[in-house]
C-alpha cells in the first residue's frame, strides 16, 4: 500500500515576484558591411538596406566560438549584478547554434563560469529563445525552484549560413545576450505570452537534417533558408496583437511602456509594428538591427542592452520584450528595467 504523504511533502515556494537583476552583451569581434556579402548573392548595398534596414552586422571569427561569446555575456551580466557563480542554481540557454546535438551548451558555461550543481540546459526556440528563457527563469524563481537564473541567448548564425544562399545569408549576425533574473518584492517581469505555429514549420528551416549528412545524398552541411515573405507576413500580422496580449495580461497598457524590443528580424516589420501600435514619439524604440543584424536569440537582450548603455534607456523604464522566428515560436513580456 502506498504511504499517504501530503501532511509532510513540502511544494516549492519562492518570491512574490521576480526581477532582471542586470544585462551583460558580446557582439562579434568583425563587423561586416552590405558590400562583403552581396556577390556571392547577386544583391546589392541599397536593396539590402532597404528591404532590411541594415548597413553593416557583427560576425564572429572563425576561433570565437558560440561558447565564448556566451561567455563572455555572461561575465558581464553576473558582475553587473554582483553575483557569485555559487548563488546560480539555473543556467538556461537559448540557441540553435551550438554545434552538438548533445551534450548541451549550458553545462559546458556553468562549468566554464566556475558555477557548480546548478540545473543546465538549452532550449530551443530560435529568435524566440531569449523571450522563452526569461519567462521560464520567472517561474523558476516566483515557484522558490531557483534563487537565481543565468539567461543566455547566444547564436553564432554564420556557422550555420551559407554564403551563397540570398533567402537569409545577409540578414544575420552573431553575438550572445545575457540576463541575471532573481527574486523581488513586487512583479517586475510580467507574465510570458508564448506560443507556436507549427503550421508555419517549414517558413524558416535546414536545407536538410543531420541523417541526410550521415547518408551520402544530402546536403554536405545543413544550413539555415527561409520563405522570407511567409516570415515578414506572419510577423505583421500577429505579433501586434500579440503585444497587445502581453500588456492586457501584465495589467498595463501602451500608454505604459517606455522602452520597446521587438526581435530584430527587419526594421520594416520594427517600423510596421510601431505604427500598428500607434506607438506615441515618445517611445524608445530599438532599432539595433542596422549595425548588428538579425542575431536570432541575441537579437533581443543585445538590443536592451544597447539602450542601456548608450543611455537612451534607464533603470526602472517599462519595457516590452518581444521575440518570435523558427518554428514559428514567439514570446512577449514586460520587465521593469535594471
Ligand atoms: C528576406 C526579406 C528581406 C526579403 O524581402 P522581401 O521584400 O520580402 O523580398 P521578396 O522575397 O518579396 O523579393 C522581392 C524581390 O527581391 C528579389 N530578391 C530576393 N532576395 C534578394 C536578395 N538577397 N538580393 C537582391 N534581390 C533579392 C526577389 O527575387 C524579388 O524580385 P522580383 O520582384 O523581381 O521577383 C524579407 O522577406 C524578410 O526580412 N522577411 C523576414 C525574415 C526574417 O526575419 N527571418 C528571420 C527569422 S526571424
């Protein structure tokens, strides 16, 4: 007979509400200009700007790896925060770029960061990683699972991009954002709108899967395409209203919020979710997509932290995070600004 043990089973329990406690950022080391890319594309510098809106995207070299970069995101956000490795109990990474299938990334940086014991995985969410990570991370620490959670969206997009493909090679850049979310008195990150549709699974894809490389048909590396108007279309179309969402959930409203960061996909569809929003002038809106490019989940915290480093966002603003790609998966909330 099974022992009834619910007068002594002790649930988790944490904080009434969960905060970032500080952002950290590395972009790559090179920074690549329309003109490096669009020969091997037959494109050109002023159809690239205008259709995406970017000038020039950070790459990294060949050595720098997806790792280090999200490494060194980490370093930076864990001394802004002035936490320990010990007082880590969660590492999440965002990527699709970590060249194994398995192990995964986040116990190799846990190890690498000098942070031990602490749960570790990566998820898989594409442009919508870093969004995913922060909402889970909340409730890890709101539900007392974990103290504090390292968030990492790390992508090194040009190992997987081929050159020679114009769906996608000028679109995307390199680089790794990283969060620090503890606990707080108050909410300072509202609840996570996520979701997929999977019906839209083949709008952003491999050229083929890891068994087509093994046989001796496939592809000699499977690298990254896309229906690009499918994409542009679906985003146009949805993520306004899934803003709209987040904030009614959240209890606020756009009159709100200071600061918005939508993923950095195409400053057209940036520029046509503010209008669809009928966001006042006197939002700050990222645009960090003209020098950086799309850096899938990079794309949002390297934005935040920009803002915040170059002053133009500060401690306290209420922003709104927005990421969505592959999948298609998407995910919105609000936070309260370090
Ligand atoms: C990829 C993207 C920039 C293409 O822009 P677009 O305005 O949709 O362009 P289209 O595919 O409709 O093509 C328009 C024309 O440009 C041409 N074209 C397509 N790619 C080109 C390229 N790289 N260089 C030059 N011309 C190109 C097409 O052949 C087409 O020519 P046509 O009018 O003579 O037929 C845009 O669709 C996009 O950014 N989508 C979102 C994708 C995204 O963000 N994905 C990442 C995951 S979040």
């Amino acid at each position: 007979m099974s022992k009834d043990v619910s007068a002594r089973l002790t649930a988790a329990s944490g904080p009434a509400g969960s905060r970032i406690a500080a952002f950290g950022a590395a972009r790559g080391d090179l920074s690549v200009p329309n003109s490096e890319l669009i020969e091997a594309i037959d494109s050109s510098d002023e159809w690239i700007r205008q259709r995406t809106g970017i000038v020039t995207r950070s790459r990294a070299s060949k050595d720098l790896t997806v790792t280090e970069l999200a490494r060194r995101a980490s370093v930076q956000a864990m001394e802004r925060a002035e936490i320990t490795p010990a007082e880590i109990d969660a590492v999440l990474v965002a990527t699709i770029t970590f060249p194994y299938q398995t192990p995964a990334m986040a116990p190799l940086l846990a190890h690498e960061l000098g942070i031990k014991d602490a749960a570790a995985y990566d998820l898989s969410a594409a442009c919508a990683g870093f969004c995913y990570g922060i909402g889970q991370a909340d409730a890890l620490v709101r539900s007392g699972v974990a103290r504090n959670v390292l968030v990492v969206g790390a992508d090194k997009m040009s190992d997987f991009i081929d050159p020679t493909d114009r769906s996608i090679s000028f679109l995307m850049g390199d680089g790794a954002g990283a969060a620090i979310v503890t606990g707080s008195e108050t909410a300072k990150i509202g609840p996570t709108r996520w979701g997929s549709d999977g019906s839209n699974w083949r709008a952003i894809r491999m050229t083929g899967s890891l068994l087509d490389v093994r046989g001796c048909s496939g592809p000699a590396w499977p690298t990254l395409e896309q229906d690009g108007r499918t994409v542009f279309r679906w985003a146009v179309w949805h993520t306004a209203d899934i803003v709209r969402q987040t904030l009614a959930k959240s209890g606020l409203t756009l009159a709100d919020v200071d600061v918005f960061v939508p993923h950095q996909a195409n400053m057209r569809i940036i520029n046509e979710l503010v209008k669809q929003l009928k966001l006042s002038d006197d939002t700050v809106v990222a645009r960090d997509i003209e020098t950086t490019g799309n850096t899938s989940a990079a794309s949002v915290p390297l934005a935040v932290d920009r803002l915040l480093c170059e002053g133009r966002a500060k401690s306290g603003d209420v922003c709104v995070l927005i990421g969505f790609g592959a999948g298609l998966a998407y995910a919105a909330q609000v936070v309260v600004l370090p």
